[in-house]
C-alpha cells in the first residue's frame, strides 16, 4: 500500500491532521527540521495527539544555499527603512543548538557551507561526516522525546513510540554544476549514519536539479554502491502539471532506475502523476508521496521555506489545484452546479463539500464558498490603484479540507481500481474538456495519459 | 499610449451611453479593468490593453462567467485577421480607442454571454460599491 505522508511546516495546520475526521486520511507526518527545531515542546504534543508516524527532515541542504535565503527582512516598514536582512531566529536555533559544527559556522561566518568542509582534495574528510552524522542522528532520535516529562510519555504511545519510523542521512542539494561533490559526500553521510543508527532504519534524502538529472546514471550508480533503506527524492521545481511527455518519461525511468537501489521510494513533494506511479500493477515504482495542506506538490529548494499559496480549488477530475475562476469556467457552463446530484456525480462527493450542501442549500451556493474573498485595494507608488481578492478564512478552510479528501481518495483510486481505467480516466476528461474549453488547464492531462500508457509497455 | 488612456476613454464612452463604470474591479481573483452596469441591468466587462492580446483573450474568458458582456479593448490598430478570429471564437468583443479618444467597434457586438448567476450578482455588487465609494 503506498504510504500518504503530509508535510507538517507550521503549527496552524495542526487542525488538518488531528482528529477522527483526518486522522484516517494519510498514513505519515513529514516534520520539517526548523518547526522541530524551534518549538520541539509544541511538536511532541502535536505528535502525541496525532498518534502517528513520523519523521523529522533535517534540513541540512538549507545551509549551502546563499545566506540570504536563511533571513529575513527585519527593517521597519512603517519608518520606511531600507531593507535589513538578519537571521531567522529558528533557523539559529537549528544551527547553533541543534546540528552544530559546520552548520552553526554558517551563521557565524555569514556564508554557505562549501564541499570543502567534507572533502579534501577529493578525498573524504572522515572526521568531519562523522560529526554532523552524530548531530543530526541525536537531533532525530533525541529532541522530541526529551521534551515530554515521564507522565506525559506513560500516557502517550504513537506507533512508534516517539522516534520516528526512519532517519534521514546529513544531505546536500545536487545543483547543476556541483552535483558530483555532493553526491559523494551525501553517500558518505548515509554510510556512517547507517553505522551509527542501529534501531530506525536510515534514508538517503535525494535533492536533485532537474538539469542534474542529464547525469541520472552516475547518481543511480552512485546510489547503487550503499542500497540505502530508503530513498526521498525531491527533485526542485518539479510541476507535474508542466512536464513534457519526455519529461515524464525520463522522471518514470529515474525512478524505476532508483527503485532498484532501495526497499522504499517516496516522493517529497508530488502530485497525481506520482500517485499513479505507485500504482501495484506498475510493480510499486513508487513506495509513497508526500504533500502539504492544500500546497506543497512541488517545491522549489529555494527559498527555504514560507510563502503559503493561495487556497485553491481541487478538482480532482483534472487532478489540479486551479484557481477558482478557472475551475467554476470548467464546472458551471457544463451545468455541473445546477443540482447536488449533478455536483456530486461530476466534482465532488466529500464530507466538506457535503456539509456545504447541508448548510448552503444548494451545490451552486456550496461551490461559490470556495471561492469568497475579501477584495482589498492597493495603490502602487506610482498611484495607480490595483485591486486584489484575498480569500476568506471559512473559504480557505474548506478548500483546504476538500482537497485533502480528495488526496485520500486519489490514494484510495490507486489501490482499488485498474491501472487502465485510472489512464482512460485521464483520457476522457481530457477529451471532454478540452473540446468545450481549449486544452490549457486539462493538456497536463493527455501528456501524462501517452507517456504513462508507453512507460507501461515498457 | 498607455493602458489608462485607454481605461479613460472606455469609462468616458460608456458613462455617455448612461452605464455605471467602476475600473478595477475585483472578479474571480482577478481584476477586471472596467466593469459597467448598463440601464437595463446588463453587465459589462471591458479588459484594456496596450500589447498582448492573447494575454487579455484568456482574462477575459474567465469574466464571460460572471458579465453578460466581455470586451477588449485597445488603440486603433490593423488587427491580425487571426487575433480577430480568436476574439470571436472566444465570444467577446472588440474596441478600439481611436487617436482623437473616440471609441470604435470593428468587430460586430459579442452575443449575449449565460452568466452563472452568483457571480454575476457579486461583479454587479462590486460595481455598485466602488462607484459608490469614489462618487
């Protein structure tokens, strides 16, 4: 059964992963390394109600990256200050008080960690992996338990108790011009953190450029020499609603390329095209996918973090989260709002949208919810006046929710229908929108279709 | 030329002909550049622009849902017989601002659009509470 893993990034998502409504919809909680970092007594509480497993993403890529994207502005906007970049307090916490070494260097220095910390004229610096390995293992395995006192742990039993159910090796980012350094030192990490951590199983954390793809052999070969326990590819910038047909085929070949080396495959951040691919009939290309609330299906490496994007609809005929005017120009003229039975048999038949039913009265005024906004107006320095919508909180909560429904039921369509009917599927939305609206917001569709249907005779 | 010349002279024509015009005007997560409500309660979207016309044709398809009328409108110019098909077959139409600011069609008027109702009202709303807020 592939694995449903959602990217917990801050605390006011707790709500989406809490309680019997949405305890059931996903399998792990991904915790990001900074959230852990800065508030670890909030995290373990959150992962004791939760009950859940989980794992903790160290975050060590963050740290080769220009400084810049580790700050934030801290001028003050009022007294129109010029922009003043300092530190994020968290990321500070996770380098000083947690990872240490190299990573606390950073900050104090004021720039990036450089292969040079690892390697020494091409050779391995021993010394030095061994010393993050030891941080970033004691910063996994440690943190979280040590901040819940003895009564709360006699209570509190997650799944796995509070360790999470794998670690993730010290890993680098592979760029486009310096992905063979790192590739070395990252299968250096993953060796001695495989020495060091004896009772979880360890990950090798794969964060590749696409242009770092060109090298797919060497990276595969490389991997191939430790066959870790398990792999998490992140592969920056990865839209699946914009890949190429070639594109797709090359991401399918990547990962059945990857699958041989290891026992588990995760995408980090991934959409339907990657649900798909975990498919049983295609052999478990891929072991599982992880998502955040509502966002989050692909993911540039930088910046780290921030930035939520605006809730959106998911209309999970086309697989996409659209922007609610692009999805009512799909559903309304095709008189899918007219009637709750047409609504539910051509958009949607979640419990989110059906207490929407229940309280609006109607699947034209359920659907409208999704898109509320408040418009707010701006005016530019050069005095023309712009005026934006911002989405309102109830309209931002139910899109999230119905989207996670239909994630859990993407999940579902997987283990319970064919292959080829989840390929038509994809075939006949797009033949039906295409030919009313124009191939725009479905063309991501019929590319995933012919690329999937060939990789399959392959 | 710029794209507010053109958005003041739309707003002057179509206040002559008696419709209520609000610039601006929030619509689907996007701005409409004029909104108009005509006497008979029909509602007008119009996007301005300098360039970049298959640009506008697609912002312009998303207000068909909630205007019974969706324009672009540009500077007087030898349209592409292509663009001017394009503009058609999506449903909208055409006007030029001419240099002397006068505003022409060159294309025959859109059919009237099926708007979806809800957001119908809401643009018409919003077109009424700007114009309120600036008279």
């Amino acid at each position: 059964m592939p694995k449903h893993i959602y990217n917990y990034n801050t605390h006011a998502e707790k709500r989406y992963f809490l309680g019997p409504e949405h305890h059931g919809l996903y399998d792990i909680i991904r915790l990001n390394g900074n959230i852990v970092s800065h508030t670890p007594e909030g995290v373990a509480g959150f992962l004791a109600t939760a009950g859940k497993d989980f794992y903790i993403d160290p975050q060590t890529h963050a740290f080769q990256h220009a400084t810049i994207h580790l700050k934030s502005d801290v001028s003050d906007k009022k007294k129109k200050e010029p922009p003043r970049y300092k530190f994020k307090p968290s990321i500070v916490k996770l380098a000083n008080e947690r990872l240490g070494g190299p990573f606390s260097q950073v900050i104090a220095n004021d720039k990036p960690i450089s292969p040079a910390v690892f390697t020494d004229k091409g050779t391995i610096k021993n010394v030095a992996i061994n010393s993050v390995c030891q941080s970033v293992k004691e910063f996994q395995l440690d943190l979280i338990e040590s901040e819940l006192d003895d009564e709360a742990k006699e209570f509190i039993e997650g799944p796995s108790g509070f360790k999470p159910v794998f670690v993730i090796a010290p890993y680098f980012y592979l760029s486009k011009h310096s992905w063979r350094e790192w590739l070395e030192i990252n299968v250096a990490c993953y060796q001695r953190m495989k020495e060091l951590v004896e009772d979880v199983p360890t990950y090798l954390s794969l964060v590749v450029s696409k242009d770092a793809l060109d090298n797919e052999g060497d990276i595969v070969s490389a991997i191939s020499g430790v066959k870790p326990d398990g792999i998490l590819l992140w592969i920056d910038s990865h839209v699946e609603e914009e890949l190429r047909r070639s594109e797709v085929e090359s991401y399918v070949h990547f990962l059945k390329e990857l699958n041989g080396n290891t026992e588990f495959l995760y995408n980090s951040h991934g959409g339907y095209l990657s649900i798909l691919l975990c498919h049983p009939e295609l052999g478990g290309i891929l072991d599982g996918v992880a998502h955040s609330v509502n966002y989050g299906e692909h993911r540039n490496v930088v910046p780290i973090g921030g930035g939520l994007p605006m809730a959106r609809f998911y209309l999970y005929s086309l697989h996409s989260r659209l922007r609610w005017g692009d999805a009512a120009d799909i559903v309304q003229p095709r008189g899918w709002l007219d009637s709750v039975g047409s609504y539910r048999e051509n958009i949607c038949m979640c419990h989110q949208c059906q207490e929407l039913f229940d309280e609006k009265g109607s699947a034209e005024k359920a659907f409208d919810l999704y898109g509320k906004s408040n418009p707010v107006t701006i005016t530019r320095r050069d005095g023309t006046i712009v005026r934006l919508e911002y989405p309102t909180k109830e309209a931002k909560q139910a899109a999230t929710r119905h989207y996670l429904y239909n994630k859990a039921k993407e999940f579902d369509d997987v283990e319970t229908k064919t292959y080829n009917e989840l390929l038509q599927d994809l075939d006949a939305i797009y033949r039906e929108v295409s030919e009313n609206s124009g191939e725009e917001v479905v063309s991501h569709l019929r590319t995933w279709y012919e690329a999937l249907r060939e990789t399959r005779d392959c | 030329m710029s794209e507010k010349s053109i958005v003041n002279a739309i707003v002057e024509t179509l206040r002559v002909y008696g419709f209520t015009v609000a610039t601006e005007v929030a619509n689907f997560y996007r701005s409409a550049d004029v909104g108009a409500l005509a006497r008979n309660g029909d509602v007008w979207v119009v996007e301005c622009k300098v360039s970049s016309i298959g640009q506008a044709i697609k912002q312009a398809k998303t207000h068909k849902l909630s205007a019974d009328k969706v324009f672009i409108a540009t500077f007087y110019k030898n349209t592409r017989e292509i663009t001017l098909r394009r503009i058609r077959d999506a449903g909208l139409g055409l006007l030029y601002v001419m240099p002397d600011g006068s505003v022409s069609k060159p294309v025959e008027l859109p059919k009237r659009n099926m708007p979806w109702g809800l957001a119908r009202k809401r643009l018409s709303e919003r077109i009424l509470e700007l114009r309120e807020n600036n008279a």
